[in-house]
C-alpha cells in the first residue's frame, strides 16, 4: 500500500457541493488502502476576488503582502475539504505550504521550490489520517515569510511533495478525461492519449496544450515521479505521463497531438541593419524587461540593402512593455519601424516519433496549406514543429493537421464535464 | 518615543473604504514618532461567510479544522491594511498569530495565551516598519496546529501584544467614543467616562457592556497595561482603562455607570427539597454541560414544607441545554417543576466609590421601583449592584437609575458613527 498524491484544482471545490463530491473520491481512495495526501487550490473566483479587493487598496501591492492575502484562498479550501472529509469518518488534516514543509526562495508571486521537508504530511500519514495540503504557496527559507509559486502553483507543490514522499503517483485531477490529441472543443473527434513521456508533454505544455504547466512537467521529470492526469468527474483512467527509457520505448503513436495557443503577439522590427551585435541588442533590452521570448525569425538580407527584418512572439500581455522598450532603442539599432500584431495564434505538431520519421513537415505544412491557411512563422524542435498563423485561422490548422495524421478518432472521446474550461 | 499597540476590530475594516481610511490613522501615529503595531479583525461579516460554509460541508466540523479556516478571515484584511499603509509611503508587514508569536495552549475554539514570544515584530519595528498582526489568532504551543482565542479574542491579543512589547498604551478602536455612563441608545444623555479602574471595567463588562471583554481586562490588568478606548471615526480622547493604586486615588465619580444585558434567561427550580447537597448537584450538572451560571438566588424554605425555590440566570444560547440537563435530575433531586423565562435581563450600577458611601443600594432600587419596575432577582459584589427585571422594563430602569445618580449630561455626548452598533 502506497503513498497517493491527489491535486484538485479551483473548479473541483467551486462550492460547498464540488467540495463534499472530492471528499467522497478522497475517502474511496483512502478506504482502497492508500495513504492519501491531498493538494488544492483556492476555491473557484476566490483569487480573482482577493486580487480585486487588493487593487481597491493598492494599485501597487508589494509581493510579500499580496502572497500573504492570496494564500487565505487556499487555507479556506483546504479546511473545508478537511471537514468534509471529516464529515465522511475518515479524519483529515488541513496544513498550509508551510507546515507542509514547501520551502521556497523569496521571490514572492513566483517563488521557487528549493526543498521539500513533508514531516508533518509523514506523521499525519503514520497515524492514518489523510492530509490535505494548501496548492500554490510555500515559506521562504530566509525571511520565514509566505510566499506563492506563481501560475501552475499547486500542479508544482503536488508533484514537488509526491516525490519528497516517494509517493507512487502523482494524480492530477481536471475536468476533462486527460490529455487529448488536440483540443475536444475544436476537434470534436479527438483522442486521449493513453500515455505521455515527460518530453512529449513538456513540448505539447509549451507549445500551449492547458492541462500540464511546464514547470510541473520538469520537475516530474527531475524525479521520475508518474503523473496522471485525469477527470474529477469520472473514474476511467486518463492519461499517464512517464519516463520512455529509449531501451524500452513506449507503444506510441508517431505524432502525439496537435497544440496551439492563442496567447501570443508577434512584433516584426523592419529594417534593421544586418551587422554583428544588432539582433543582440534587441533581445537583450527585451530580456532586461523581463519578457520571454517564444519563436524568433529573421530573413535573409537582400545584399543590396543590407537591412532585414526580425519577427519574434511574446505573451500577449507583455506586447506593450516589449513595444515601448523596442522604442527606446530606435536610435541606437536604427531599425525602420516597429509592426505589432495580435491577431495571430500558434499550432504546433507534438510527437517523439517524428525523431526518426522524415516527411512529418512536409505533410503537416501541406495539411495547413490545403485548409487555405497562410504560415506566417516557423520554428521546429527535435519532436515538435509550430507554426504561427492568423488567429482567425487557428481553428482550421488544428483540424486539417489532426486529420492529416489520422489522429481522429471513430466516435467523440472527450466529455468536458466542468462548465469553466480549462 | 514609544510603542503604541492599536486594535480595529472587524466594522472599522469592513471594506476598501474602511480599510484606506483606517491606515490613513495608523500613517498619522507613525508620522507622530510612535513604533506602531496594529491588530486587526477579519473584515465585516466574513467569519459568518466562513462558518455558514463549514456548515454547508459538515455539521460538526472539527475545532482543529475550524481554526484554519476562521483564521482565513485576518489573514485578508490583515494584508490588505499593509497594502494600503504601503500605498501611503509607509512600509507595513503583516504577521499572522503563529508569525507574532502568539502561543497558545490547544483548546481550538478558545485557546488561551500561553506565552508571547514578538521576536518578529520587535524586528520589523526596530526596521521602521509598521507591524500588522491578525487578532484572534495563535499557535499551539504542542501540536503547533493554528488556534483561535474565541470571544473578544481581537482585543486580548492587542493587549496580550502590547504587555509583551511593553507598549506605552493599547488603544482600541470602536465606533463610539469611549465607554459611556449608560448604552447612549436607551440613555441619549449618557456621558463619556473619561478614566475607569481595571476594576470597574471588569464589572461592566460583566454586567453587560459590551465594548470590552472580560478576558481582556483581566490580561491587562494582570500586565498594568492601559487601554484606551476610542473612536476610529474621530481623533476625541476616549476612555483610559488603568490602575487606580488606593493611595492615588483617581479623580472620580461615586457610580461610573448603569450596564445592562439581554442576553440571559432565568430558570427556577421549584420545590426543592432543604438539605445538604441539593443545590450542589443542580449546579454540578449545569457545571458539567459547561455553562456558565451568573446569578443565583435561593429562598428561604418555609419551615412547614422544608422545601425552597432555587433561581439562577445564565446564557440564553445555553438555555435549551441547562433544561435537558435539569430534567434528567428531576427523580434524583425530587423538585416540583422547573420554570423558564426568556423575558428578563440585568441591570446593574458599577462604581468603585460605592465602597466607602453607604447607601447606594436604597437610592438604585427607589429610583427602580419609582419607575414601576419590579425587581425579580438581586446580586451584589463590593462595587456592584446587579438587578433582575423583566425585559420590557429594561430601558425604563436604565433610564431612572442614570437619572438618580446624576449621571445625566446636559448636552448629547454619544455619537454612534458606525451603521453596526456593538
């Protein structure tokens, strides 16, 4: 008998309701034999509200305060769900990141994890309760104050304390039945892939598929620790993401999925000089702001002129930031003019097959390309090829490059059962 | 240049508005030159959110898990408040119960302060910060599970804080000007009592006035720690709660004032047989379903039948249970019937002067009986006089005795700013 880490999201304790519903799967799995712990976020729009009330007071709260107000949204969940749990005769305790031993730096609003001392989840185990365990914060090793892990927080702390438990998996519970071939809502017959390497899920994390965040990817991956991603609403198995040792390689599908993403911009600096250092000036004013960069082109230069064009996409929120400091430096790269666009989208082809398939580009170009949409930008990894397209179009791409690789399946697999999407 | 500790309980922070205005105050005891810690209740009605959604989860939640989530509720406002002190120029650091050292035994629900150990707090004072703590709210000292201090906890962790950094003062903020000879609501001339004795103040409160508790008078009195009583809607001197050593004797009135409370019920044993041991087991079961029992009278037995009434007050919220408890002695003890009345209340006149002027206890009970008020019960400590009456005739007996002991102004003192009343 096992150690079993569950994480439920916002949207499975939304209310009193959802709440008492992840009780009675929590004591099902406690009553099957396991010890259980359990990782949870804020309930439902708890964040949000917390998040405006702070903007009431503050237009610039200091991080250390606004981790201190948000991590009230876990506390409230976790002692619920304890209750509830309670309320079925299995005895639960509630413990926040910090008396869970979830050590961070102090970068509060998106701390790191840098060690995991679980002895309170270890003793509440030993003596047969199940713990349950706030997602999303952590304490700071030198200033002993609370800090949080930022976006995809409570994914983190679940896998982060499954492996210093040594647990034997790592459930991740959602509100779909796992990872799909492509997203159910635009492709009505996509697949659930039954079972993921952490490198496939890392690529389809980045390349913006919404169950995983990447960061919980890596650190499964750091620890070989099994997560699986599955409903909250059903008990069929979702999908497994584990390591595929090249010795005994996985029964895998050659393409795993289609991704894509609608929350990039593209920014094209037109004319800029084609010397040594220049490219290297606009991304060092960028990265000094802060802003990830995500795909990056530049044209070959016409001789002639000796001037080229650099296009790159960033998260639609830091397109203004990136656009006044690109400004900034008008003078000193003397480039052209800046273009913005934000009307434009990613779609990325995913599979640890295509390694050792030549031909996979040509067909996903060519699928794209028959469905009448116009490639703007391309970018490839060993096991992942993207595309950006017009936003408009995203929609059309991700059909044709699902059917294209017959990954339809015969009849409609996904239910989403919450009403929040993820 | 000292330390001031200062408490706003949950209607002074009830919203964003609230909450700007408050640190507005806590910026100006600052800029004064003071050291400052603040404590601060959870905002307006979120306890009862909180406890309403426990209940939707479980009806009998566990103490333990009902801490956590209570405790949910100062953590919010508490860093709000830093916020908006922040967003006036001064830095403020918000500590929870457990961050401010605030050790307690492990009575969930109504734990007691054990020790206070403010290493944290001293620090952030000694760095200029201003400190926020979370009222209410505490470690145990053993399980190191969160604990609440229950009823008027806010107030006794302020003064608990205060003794423990030896602060100059411990105000507490409310929404009138101080403690007043009468509830300004049934006495509309009733006067600011501008200096009260620990002792006095412990009377009252246990009379029934409700703007300090019991528990936190007892604490600062045992520390010599003044209070002062005041209004957060205006910069009035309100009332200074301190020592009153014999031999500096403070300049006051015979009769501080007339306190009532509606919130007991009376219930009468009757018939009970006079001998040795009866009125011992009536109280024993009442003792041992925890309630508190506040007066007590018992007849004298009519020599013919040997047998006496017993009457006694307590909580009306405990009123239903003393019954059940009491009807199971009915053929032990061998009592006639019992009687329940939830129509009474207390009146009762404090002051320290009455020691040393005979006479008092005539002049308060003509000044009730001219009202036509009859009297049910009577109770007396050395500086008290606590009367029975029913409830319908508690406002005309509040009125008359404040009359007859001169208590009246000539002019309308009270302000009531808040829209709650306490």
């Amino acid at each position: 008998m096992g150690i079993v880490v569950q994480k439920y999201g916002g949207s499975s304790v939304a209310d009193a309701q959802s709440i008492k519903r992840v009780a009675q799967r929590i004591v099902a799995a406690r009553k099957a034999g396991n010890d259980v712990v359990v990782i949870v976020s804020a309930m439902g729009d708890t964040t949000d509200e917390l998040l405006d009330l702070a903007h009431q007071v503050s237009p610039l709260p200091t991080g250390r305060e606004l981790d201190m107000l948000l991590t009230a949204g876990e506390r409230i969940s976790m002692a619920l769900l304890a209750m509830a749990i309670g309320n079925l005769g299995q005895e639960a305790r509630s413990f926040t990141g910090s008396q869970a031993g979830v050590i961070t730096d102090s970068t509060h609003g998106k701390a790191k994890i840098i060690d995991v001392t679980p002895g309170r989840i270890e003793h509440a185990l030993e003596e047969g309760a199940i713990a349950i365990v706030a997602g999303f914060q952590g304490v700071s090793q030198t200033s002993k104050d609370i800090t949080t892990l930022g976006r995809g927080g409570s994914d983190t702390t679940a896998v982060a304390l499954a492996a210093a438990l040594e647990a034997d998996v790592c459930e991740i519970y959602t509100d779909v039945d796992g990872i799909f071939t492509a997203d159910p809502r635009i492709v009505p017959t996509a697949r659930r892939i039954p079972e993921l390497s952490y490198e496939e899920t890392l690529e389809m994390a980045a390349a913006g598929a919404k169950i995983l965040h990447l960061r919980c990817v890596e650190y499964a991956r750091r620890h070989s620790m099994p997560i699986h991603v599955r409903s909250s609403f059903s008990t069929k198995s979702g999908t497994w993401v584990v390591e595929a040792p090249e010795e005994k390689p996985m029964e895998q599908a050659i393409i795993s999925g289609v991704a894509h993403d609608r929350s990039e911009a593209k920014i094209t600096v037109v004319g800029v000089p084609d010397k040594v250092g220049e490219a290297a000036a606009i991304f060092e004013v960028l990265a000094d702001s802060q802003i990830n960069i995500d795909m990056i082109v530049q044209n070959v230069s016409a001789a002639a002129t000796a001037l080229t064009d650099i296009s790159f996409t960033l998260p639609l929120a830091d397109g203004q930031t990136a656009m006044t400091a690109l400004a900034r430096l008008k003078d000193q790269v003397g480039y052209d003019q800046l273009l913005y666009d934000d009307g434009v989208g990613k779609v990325s082809l995913i599979g640890a097959g295509m390694r050792s398939h030549p031909g996979i580009t040509a067909r996903f170009f060519k699928s794209i390309a028959d469905a009448g949409v116009n490639i703007e930008m391309i970018s490839t990894s060993e096991i992942r090829i993207s595309v950006v397209v017009n936003e408009d179009q995203i929609d059309d791409a991700v059909a044709a490059a699902h059917a294209a690789f017959d990954l339809d399946s015969d009849e409609v697999e996904a239910v989403v059962y919450g009403g929040t999407g993820r």
